[in-house]
C-alpha cells in the first residue's frame, strides 16, 4: 500500500526504550482536494533515517502497512490500536539530491580512475 501527497510536518525521534526509536510525520493525502486528509505515519528503528533528506512541503509517496495490535491491561479490558508504518519513502527531490551526488562524482577530477 502507498500513500501520496504532500509532507506537511516532521516530528523529532523519539527513543522508546533503549532498542526502540520511532519518527512520526504528516501527510496531506490529496486525493480530494476539497477535503484533504492528514495523516500520521511512524517509521521506525534504522527507517527514521528515512525523513532526513526531505522537507516540509516536498511531494512524496510512503510505501505502508498497516499494523493493529491487541493490548489486555491489568483489569482484563482489551483495547486495540492501530498503526500506520511507513517503509520507503520516495520524492522528486531525492532523486534529484541522489543524481547531483552521482554528477559530482562523475566530473573530471584529473585523476584517473583506477578501473
């Protein structure tokens, strides 16, 4: 599953426990634009990295699941909680970033390559 749209917030990493981090965002899915939604996605452990090379208001499409987990508290209630886990994130602009790194480092240095 994707969502589309535009990012619209980036919130910090917050560490969980000592193994567990996780990173929250916002997009504006557009797919009626008279009534846009804004929906929250986390990433998580080493996919936090995922939102450093983005900005507010880049176009982006977040390759998802969806997670649902049941939780029993100590009184025996069940409560459910659903989440959005992004995975892969993919923009113009990172194309863009990752094709000037590969243009730079195509220019002629005056050194020989060593292949």
């Amino acid at each position: 599953m994707n969502i589309q749209g535009k990012l619209i917030e980036i919130f910090d990493t917050i560490q969980i426990t000592e193994t567990f981090k996780k990173r929250e965002f916002i997009i504006q899915d557009n797919k009626n634009p008279e009534y846009p939604e804004y929906i929250k996605v986390e990433v998580i452990q080493d996919k936090v990295s995922l939102l450093d090379n983005i900005n507010i208001g880049d176009e982006i499409n977040v390759l998802i699941n969806i997670k649902g987990r049941k939780w029993e508290d100590k009184e025996g209630n069940i409560k459910y909680f659903n989440s959005i886990q992004g995975w892969k994130i993919e923009s113009e602009n990172l194309n863009l970033n990752q094709d000037n790194n590969n243009d730079n480092f195509n220019q002629d240095s005056g050194e020989d390559l060593p292949f």
